[in-house]
C-alpha cells in the first residue's frame, strides 16, 4: 500500500509539471504527456479499491470480492 501512495505522490507531481508544461506551450506534444500522466493517476487511484481491507482503518464495511 506504501508502494500506491508513492506512486499516486509521484503522479501527482508529474501531472502538476505536464499541466505547467502545456500552459506555458499549448502543443500537442505536451497535451499528451498531460493526457498520459492523467490516465495513469486515474489508474493508480483506481486499484485503491482492489487491495483488500481497504477503508477498514477508517471504519467503512467493504465486502472484499475473492
């Protein structure tokens, strides 16, 4: 789980530089490296709710799916 949160941080970061990048050039090259680095932050978080026990700290009943 410390390895998804690194990742999610590290996207977050790579997606705050890709959003700077295509403000200050507007080009098609840096709208996709937006676009790339958006889907993998989607993905990323996104597999928060495949790792089982997930939000159980937080007191939330999951029904893990085996």
């Amino acid at each position: 789980m410390f390895a998804l949160h690194r990742k999610t941080v590290t996207l977050d970061r790579e997606l705050k530089a890709a959003e700077a990048a295509f403000t200050a050039d507007p080009t098609e090259e840096n709208f996709n490296a937006l676009s790339g680095v958006r889907e993998q932050l989607l993905s990323a978080v996104g597999s928060e709710a495949l790792i089982a026990g997930f939000g159980a700290a937080s007191g939330r009943v999951v029904d893990v799916i085996s």
